[in-house]
C-alpha cells in the first residue's frame, strides 16, 4: 500500500522461527531515533522526519515497517514473511499536477504536499516580454528514473562492547557524513566510529545520501552483540534506492525581432516523493533546474524563475548524476531549437546570436563566469557534424522514407561543488577536502584523500597530481581512498568535484614535501634551491643536466642522514592540508546527435555523438572520454528507455530490468570526442570537474534530434522517455504525438 495508517504490527511468528535472532518494528526504534531530519536551507522549505521504520503512517510502497535478522538472508526473508499486519488504506497521491492542487494529502507532515517552493526574478522580466517581438514557450517532462548502480545499496555494521568502538562499512559517496550521522542520530561517540566506503561498483549520486539502513544496521549490532549485515537486491534499490530527475519544467523565451532572447522565465515543478532524502531535499531537482544556470550559455539580460517540490506517495527523489541541471538545460535547449524552427534559423546559428562570448561575464544573478570556450563549442560541433552535408543526406533519405534527425545541446555547469559555489547561490554549505602526502625513505609516496572511489579514475588521477607536484613517477604513487578515521577528510564524492577538490588537497600537501626535497637536494648538490628541478625521479640543478641526484636518494637521507640537512630542517616528510576553491568555477561544453527514426516501429536508433568537452586543463583523456562515454549513453537511457512507472494506486510497475529498460551496449553509438582546455585560474593546475556533463545535455541533444527528424510529420514531442508508442504516434498523426 502506497499510503495507509498502520493498525497493528505482530512480529512473534517471525521471533519464533529458528534461526531469528532478532524482529523489530518502529516502536521498537523509535527510542532509539525519532528519524532522519531532510531539509535545505532556504526560505519555503517544509522540513520531514523519515522515520528509520514507519510507526504510524505508511506513505510509499518500500518504505521500511519492520527489520529481522537471522542467521541467513533466507532465513531472515522467510521470518519476514510470516509478520502480520493490518493497515488502514488512505487516499494515494501520485501526480505532482493533483499534490500541487492540494485535496489529499501525501505525508501529514506536509499538509499542504509543499516540500519547497520558491523563486526570483533578475532585471525588468515583464518589460522583455511586453516589448517582445516573439515569444516561444514549451512544457518538457524528464521522467522518474533510477540511478540503478551496477552494485546495489549494502550495508555491515560491527560493534564491540568492551571498547565501544563501531566499525560501518558502507558503499557510500559520503562517509564522513554517514559518521556524523551516526553520532548525530544515534548518539555513537565520533571518535569511536569509523565508517568505511570500499571500492564501491558505481554510485551517479543515489549513495550521497544516508539511508535508514545505515542507521538501523549499528543499533541491530550493538544489541545483538555481533556483526550485522545487509545488501538490497535489485527489486529492492528499484523501489526503494532513491528516484531521481521527475519533474515538469515550463520555460518561455522573449525574442526580439533579431532573434535574441530578450529575458527568460522558467518554471520548475518536482515530483519529490514521501520525504525530503537527506542531506540534498527535494530541491535536488526543481531549485537546481531553475537556480544553479537559468540563463545557461546565453546573454540573456533579464530572468524569472520559481520552483515548487510537492510530496506525492512514491519513492523518494534524491540526487542523480546531472541533478537538476538535466532538466534544465533540457527546457533551454530544447527551446532554443523550437525558436530557431520559428525564426528559420539553424540550431547553430540560433545559438551563435545568443551565446556569451567574452569573458568575465557576469549573468543576471550577479555570478560571474570567469572563463569559457562556450561560442568555440557551437563552432566545433558543427565543423565536426559537417552540417551543410547533413542537411543534403537528411533531404535525399526523406524522399526514400527514412528520417534522419539532428539535435544539439550545449551546457554549462557548475563544477567542483565547493564553499564558494553554495555561498554564490545563497547557501551556507561549508565544503572542503583534505589530503595526505607521504614521502617514504625509498622516495615512494602514499597519498590518502577524503573522496570514496566509484569508477571515476580517481586513483589514476591523483596518482598523476601526485606525481606531478613530486616530480617521481606515477607507479611509485600509492593512493589510498576514504574511511571517516584516515588523516583525510571528505565532503563526498559529488557535484564534479572529485579532480578539482582533491587534487587541490593532494598538490597543496605535495608541494610541502616537494619543498623540502627541493632543500636538501640543495644542500647536497650545493646549489640554489631556487635552481632545483624536480622530474622523472631526480633532483637537478637547472642549467648544470650534470649536477643531479636521485630523489630516493634525497628521501633516504632526509630519514637518515642529518648532514645532508640544510640548518633547522624538519625532516618530516608528511603533510596534511585542506582545499576549497576561492571561487566558482564553471565547465561547458555540447553535445550533438544523429539518430533515424523507424516509421514502422516508432524505434529511436542510434547513429552517432559528437561530444565537446571544456574541463579546463585534462588530466587524463581517457579518463575523462570515458565519463563523457557513460554519462552520455545513460542520458539515452534516460531520454529512451528508462521509466519507473507507476499505476494510480502508488504501486511501482518497474520492479526488475524487465521492466525497467537500461541502455546496453547494442544501442551505444559511435563516439567523435574534441577537447576544448580553458583553464581555470583558481584551482590547482587549471582543472575543472566534468564527471556529469554528458548526462546534463545529452537528453536535450536526444530529443531535439527527433523533434529534427518528426519536421515533416509537423509534430514535436517535450516528454522523455521518448518511448516507441510516443514516437509512432507522432509519426502517424495520433494526439499522442502532439505537443505536451
């Protein structure tokens, strides 16, 4: 039952199976945690308290109502099935549109079903639109998907009595968090506590949050006096891991007889779920979609936003890769080709009158865009799609009946999540990482970061800093990544920041020892240290390629050999030191795509991408050409094929990959990768984060390509998924086609 009152909960069948060692129902936690507080911290929000077990009201179908532990998952899932239950039903809410309305109420914590609601407008917006000499306008739909990591959600937890220590390991984005949590929360000693996040098999963002499990799971230990654990099976991370992207963005363009956009407003409209889904809130998809760029690449002058996250009785939303800024730039760019259609202008050309193109730009808001290669994107996409050749090969297949499309996308994100970016956009988040470097007497090093890894290439990346700023080679770097007790700490591995933040940490630590070889290399090559160079494993003096000395050879007598310090040398060669950019930093970049629609299936296919990518300075491209790859294919998935669907009465239909389609390597297409480097001047060595681009533009660069191809067919679809019965109908002149 999506939404019920709980009448009465009866564990004694399970307790009495053999092999059950534990049965608890939400009475029997709630002393121990009244719940977890979701929230964010701006005028309009209504704070929720998801409760680790549901006592008295039920309000989605996942939500936990009891926990056993037993000597076995079967065993466990088999006393589970024998706890008896009687609910009360309640009026069921599943569509945003009906909770905005108000009537029925989703959570009684939120009578009026407002999560947060919100918005401001930047210069004279009604002036723009009054004066305008055309104005366009469009709904666009990203529907509710799952971030759907290869490794679901798992979680052991182990405490020790006699010392008070707790050991939790979790595959977490966020383990310094899930600590504080554990102390906040449940009352654990921070000192006595270590969380650890292994090698985790993906994350995109549902694992930067903390979950009831990894709460419950210490309190089960604790009792029970030994290790605890847990791991979701896929039916459970669909339905109960945290949703993501839902919601309704309704944007309008002010245009004036040149084809500028004059002013913009845009409004956001979120599904939000049973609860805010702590730490990020409902506001991870509707206030980051209109807040976070509502200009976009575009010299805009004047803008209007608002947005509204309701409660409805399904999963919770929470973060995903792209948060927000998908359907954002979705509406952006998606109208800026319903405009360049109405102009008779090409999607570049449309593009080119408006886009920024010097910098220092500062947009409505007041933030100021430092630097960036946004004109030089729409340059190159279209010197790589070859567009003048498109067009003939488009127009000759047309006449043999085949469809060939081509939609464009270019977006700017915020990157590096950091200090200096919430405080810009009116937040008080306080965002840092720190790093460890230590030198060992054989002139190998260990660094240790605060950031959990989930197949970013992190260790490759921050092995290269490393090595970098030591001037030794790679393979002699060791990297080590988070637990809440290393000498690193970490705000989570979210928002791009990973290659920003942490190499910021990692170069700042290194260059503390990097200056201390440098002095005693000095001293024993009796020379300037401002004329010591470090690379390839040696120490020598700049202009004298003879006067050198190996830097394992320079470690071992900094731990050995005193006369070869310089006077009052501290031989320590380890160092811990913090980073946080000083400020905002923005990456950008585009993304086009070819695709043919299949007339009689209504089947999207895939023919090629052409991908620009501006992340500042490259650490490694490929590295960075295979989170383009990925977050580009799971935007088809997004704009395609993937949907968790739900029936009117709250139940989730998409319980299995039966159900719920994924991109898989069959519709993957070609790849044409160019990197545009704009380096920043505020991190170290120029970079910029980029792991989320390609899911942020692609859905837009899907659906205006077959919005290109449905032209002759004079219709336009703005709801994703782009199903085959959606464009079929399309094709064929059904009300299905037609404009959302």
């Amino acid at each position: 039952m999506a939404h019920a009152r709980i009448t009465r909960i009866d564990v004694s069948a399970a307790l009495a199976l053999p092999g059950v060692f534990l049965a608890w129902t939400g009475t029997d936690v709630l002393p121990h945690c009244e719940g977890l507080v979701g929230e964010f911290a701006v005028p309009g929000c209504n704070a929720t308290t998801m409760p680790l077990l549901a006592t008295g009201e039920v309000v989605y179908v996942g939500e936990p109502v009891a926990v056993v532990v037993a000597e076995s998952r079967y065993a466990a899932e088999d006393a589970a099935e024998l706890i008896e239950w009687d609910f009360e039903e309640l009026p069921v809410v599943v569509s945003a549109d009906a909770a905005l309305a108000g009537g029925d109420v989703a959570n009684s914590q939120l009578p009026d079903n407002i999560g947060i609601t919100g918005g401001a407008t930047y210069g004279d917006v009604e002036l723009a639109f009054e004066q305008a000499d055309q104005v366009v306008s469009g709904r666009y739909y990203t529907g509710r998907v799952s971030a759907a990591p290869m490794e679901t959600r798992g979680v052991i937890a182990s405490y020790e009595w006699a010392s008070g220590q707790l050991r939790v390991w979790s595959g977490s984005q966020m383990p310094h968090f899930v600590r504080y949590c554990l102390t906040a929360y449940l009352g654990f000693p921070e000192q006595c506590v270590e969380v650890i996040a292994p090698d985790t098999g993906g994350g995109f963002g549902q694992k930067a949050h903390v979950y009831v499990e990894e709460m419950l799971l210490p309190l089960l230990s604790r009792e029970l006096d030994r290790p605890v654990k847990w791991v979701e099976d896929r039916r459970e991370n669909l339905m109960a891991g945290t949703h993501a992207h839902e919601q309704y963005v309704d944007i309008a363009y002010a245009l004036d007889d040149t084809g500028r956009i004059t002013a913009v407003r845009t409004d956001a409209l979120g599904d939000g779920g049973a609860y805010h889904a702590p730490p990020w809130s409902m506001a991870v998809e509707p206030w980051c979609a209109v807040v976070m760029t509502p200009t976009g690449i575009y010299d805009v002058p004047a803008a209007e936003y608002s947005y509204t996250a309701v409660a409805t009785n399904k999963t919770p939303i929470g973060a995903y890769r792209g948060v927000g800024y998908m359907a954002g730039t979705l509406a952006r760019e998606c109208l800026a080709d319903d405009a360049a259609r109405a102009l008779g202008m090409s999607p570049f050309d449309f593009r080119r009158s408006n886009v920024v193109r010097e910098f220092p730009w500062t947009n409505p808001q007041n933030i100021v865009y430092d630097e960036g290669s946004w004109l030089e994107t729409i340059d190159a996409l279209e010197e790589m799609v070859d567009y003048t050749a498109f067009l003939q090969r488009q127009a000759e297949l047309r006449l043999q009946g085949r469809y060939l499309g081509l939609g464009l996308s270019c977006f700017v994100e915020s990157s590096g999540e950091s200090t200096a970016t919430s405080k810009e956009h009116g937040l008080g988040d306080v965002y840092h990482d720190t790093a460890t470097v230590r030198m060992d007497p054989n002139g190998t090093a260990t660094v240790t970061v605060g950031l959990t890894a989930q197949g970013q290439g992190l260790a490759t990346t921050m092995g290269q800093m490393a090595a970098d700023t030591l001037g030794i080679r790679v393979e002699d770097i060791t990297v080590r990544m988070a637990t809440s007790t290393s000498q690193a700490y970490g705000s989570g591995t979210v928002g791009s920041r990973g290659a920003v933040i942490a190499s910021g940490a990692v170069a700042r630590a290194g260059g503390i020892i990097r200056e201390k070889v440098r002095a005693v290399a000095a001293h024993m090559l009796e020379a300037s240290e401002n004329d010591i160079e470090l690379a390839d494993g040696t120490a020598s003096v700049a202009g004298a390629p003879d006067a050198k000395v190996a830097i394992a050879d320079v470690a071992a007598a900094i731990y050995f050999d005193m006369t070869a310090w310089p006077e009052g040398f501290d031989p320590t060669l380890e160092a811990t030191l913090a980073y946080d950019t000083a400020r905002p930093m923005f990456s950008n970049g585009g993304h086009a795509m070819i695709v043919e629609l299949d007339p009689d299936t209504g089947f999207v296919r895939f023919e090629k991408v052409f991908s620009v990518e501006d992340c500042g300075t490259v650490i490694n491209p490929n590295v960075v050409e295979g989170q383009i790859r990925g977050g580009v294919v799971q935007g088809i998935g997004a704009a395609v094929f993937e949907e968790l669907s739900y029936d009117a009465s709250g139940q989730l239909l998409s319980t299995t990959f039966l159900d719920y389609g994924l991109p898989t390597m069959d519709v993957a297409p070609p790849f044409e990768i160019r990197h545009l480097e704009t380096p920043s001047a505020h991190t170290a060595s120029g970079v910029k984060g980029m792991g989320e681009s390609g899911l942020i533009a692609a859905p837009a660069a899907v659906l205006n390509a077959v919005n290109d191809a449905l032209t002759p067919f004079g219709a336009v679809l703005r709801e994703l998924p782009l199903t085959p019965e959606k464009v079929f109908s399309a094709m064929n002149g059904s009300s299905a086609g037609e404009a959302s």
